[in-house]
C-alpha cells in the first residue's frame, strides 16, 4: 500500500467515545486530517485512553463473502463471517478482519483505493463492528438507539424501523434536551455502579454539535418505543424485555460464539437499568414524554 506508515496524528492521538480507543495505523497526512475534522471532538491522546483496539489500514482484494444488497424494506448492514477468534466483514468499499484472540482487539481494514479509507460508509460501518465488540469485551452494549439526556440521565429510545427513535430525538432537541445520538448508543457498566452513556460519533440526522462536552450520563432507564393514540408509559415483562434488547445489539446478536457473554450482559443490564414501553403521539409535546419519564425514574 502506498501509504505513509503513521498512526493517527503520528501515534500520538486515538479516536476515542464511551472510553473506547481507536488507534488507526496507516494513514497518510491528508487523510489523518480528513478524519481529525470528521471525528472533530472525539480525537484524544493516546496515553489517555486504555486497551486501545488497533486498526491497520491496508489496500488489498475486498475478499470472497457476499454482500447483500439493501432494498426499500430493509437498510444495508454489512456481511459478517464469524469464528471462535473473531469475525470477517465485507462492505461496500472494503473488508475488515477482527482479531478477538486475547485482550487486545485488532483489525485490518481493506479498501481497494485508500482514499475510501475516509468515506463514510467505510469508517463508520468498521466503527460501528469495532466498537460493539470492544463495548462487549467492557461488558456493555452497543445499542441501535436514540439517546436523550433528562435532568441530568441519559434514557434510551429502541424499538422496530419506524418506531420513533428519530422523531423522539428530534422533539427533545427542539425542546432544549441534549440528544447523544439519533442512531447508535453504547451502554458501559461504571464500577458495578450503574451503566453510563455519552456521545458517540455515530449518529444518524443528528449529529454532535461542534464543541458540544463529551459528559457521559448514567442510564436511567430504557424504553421500547411504540407509537399510539395516547402517550403512556406500561409494563413489559422480562423476557421480552430481553429479547428486545437482544434484537438492538447489531452484528454481535448473531454471533454464536459470544452469544452467552451478550446474554449475561443484557441480563447484568436489566438488573440494574428499568426498562419499560413508552406508547406516544406523533403530535405528542415533548413535555409530556419528559414528565412522564420524570415522575417514574427521578
């Protein structure tokens, strides 16, 4: 590959969110700076965040698994080959291997023309495999989710394609709530303590304001969205509970190899974090979904 052999800002920065590291290896100047405003806010150094999962950027064939196309029903998520010591990726634009032998997560990521090495679905369909197996190894969760933040705890949106996730996000922001993410969260257990979440750089319509704090929060409660007639908080039973949370968990969620570590998770989660239905108006205020979440949880 006729790349500049170099991490990140020289080896001296990562990109980091949720205290995951990334250290990408093999960039050259421009694009380490094409990346540097891409992820503005989430570079940091490198002595600063612990058990970075490394990334070697190669050029090379895009290999043999076959990637399905997306129709109109259904979005585009890569092609995944799992094994007992990691996993296999094909995308659009380029491949990955992901080495989970051991304590350290390590990749090549493929591409056939570096410069797709900075394209967005590139990097962020490697993020977002990368970072659900480095939160997974932390005993958290990468969760495809909406993230609002309410006197001062983050609560999480899931539910089916359509069910709200982006519209509840965009009503909290137009009410003053901070929204961590319209698409993508990660949930880290803090000290047997609780699960936090903060920003995270991938994000769906909405993205992280510039200079916005990377403040994570504790979780205070997750909600499976379903739209009504009225806006209402219900009960939901446990194994539902789980098997809803199971389905949010992209890529490792079919992973045989790791499906008993997830389900110790999920159920480590719901002991701690509530989870509950919340029924809501597409018309609905958002003053009425924050009440309702505050009079239950705060």
């Amino acid at each position: 590959m006729n790349m500049e052999d170099k991490a990140w800002g020289a080896g001296e920065r990562v990109l980091a969110f949720q205290s995951l590291g990334f250290q990408i290896e093999g960039l050259n100047a421009p694009q380490v700076d094409t990346l540097s405003h891409r992820f503005n806010g989430f570079v940091s150094a490198v002595n600063a965040t612990p058990g970075l999962a490394q990334c070697r950027c190669l050029q090379g064939e895009m290999g043999d698994i076959e990637v399905p196309l997306a129709n109109e029903h259904q979005e585009y998520q890569p092609a995944v080959d799992y094994r007992g010591d990691g996993l296999s990726v094909q995308g659009y634009n380029f491949s990955a291997k992901i080495n989970l032998d051991g304590t350290q997560q390590r990749t090549c990521l493929y591409t056939e023309i570096p410069e797709h090495v900075m394209r967005r679905d590139v990097i962020d369909n490697y993020l977002r495999v990368a970072a659900a197996y480095a939160a997974l190894t932390r005993g958290g969760l990468l969760m495809h989710s909406s993230g609002i933040v309410i006197d001062g705890r983050a609560y999480l949106l899931i539910g089916r394609s359509g069910a709200g996730k982006t519209t509840c996000a965009r009503m909290a922001l137009a009410a003053g709530a901070r929204v961590l993410s319209d698409d993508i969260n990660i949930l880290l257990p803090v000290n047997q303590q609780g699960f936090q979440a903060g920003p995270v750089p991938l994000t769906g319509e909405l993205a992280l304001a510039p200079g916005e704090e990377q403040t994570p929060y504790k979780v205070g409660g997750i909600f499976w969205l379903e739209q009504a007639n009225c806006t209402e908080i219900t009960s939901i039973s446990l194994a539902t509970r789980a098997s809803r949370l199971m389905v949010c968990c992209p890529v490792v969620n079919v992973d045989s190899y790791r499906q008993e570590l997830l389900l110790a998770i999920i159920d480590n989660l719901l002991s701690i974090v509530p989870m509950h239905v919340l029924r809501f108006r597409r018309d609905e205020k958002f003053s009425r979904i924050e009440s309702l979440i505050g009079n239950m949880f705060i």
